[in-house]
C-alpha cells in the first residue's frame, strides 16, 4: 500500500450484513515499502467485509473515503 496522505491514517472498518461500517480502534500507517501489520479488534464471526480507508488522524465515527481494501468473509 501507499503510505497516507500527509494528516491521514488507515483504519479498519467491520461491516455485518445490514448494517452500516462500523469504526474500530486500528489506526495505521505503512512503511516506506508499502508494508504494514495490523490486527482486526475483536471477532469476525458474523462479519460480512472488513474495509480499510483513508481518514483524519485519529480515525473516524464513519468513513470519509472510498474503501481502499476490502475483505468479504464468510460470516
């Protein structure tokens, strides 16, 4: 991935069926190689998509930008 724009972070989004995306608290940015470790907080069971975006330093209560990342799983 590309690091952020300047003022940016990553976050994680989980998604259940229905429902809108829902923020969590992994906020991330990546290494000058594009590489980038980060942890889905709780369980995935029930999910429909994990999303990434970019948004504000700080993280967002609703995204504010186009997904950049999107994982659809079997929940």
């Amino acid at each position: 991935m590309r690091e952020p724009p300047i003022g940016e972070v990553y976050e994680v989004w989980r998604e259940r069926r229905g429902q809108a995306p829902q923020p969590t608290d992994a906020l991330f940015t990546v290494t000058s190689a594009g590489s980038a470790t980060v942890d889905i907080p709780g369980s995935v069971r029930g999910l429909r998509e994990v999303m990434v975006t970019a948004e504000p330093l700080g993280g967002s209560a609703s995204p504010t930008s186009p997904a950049l990342l999107r994982v659809a799983l079997a929940g």
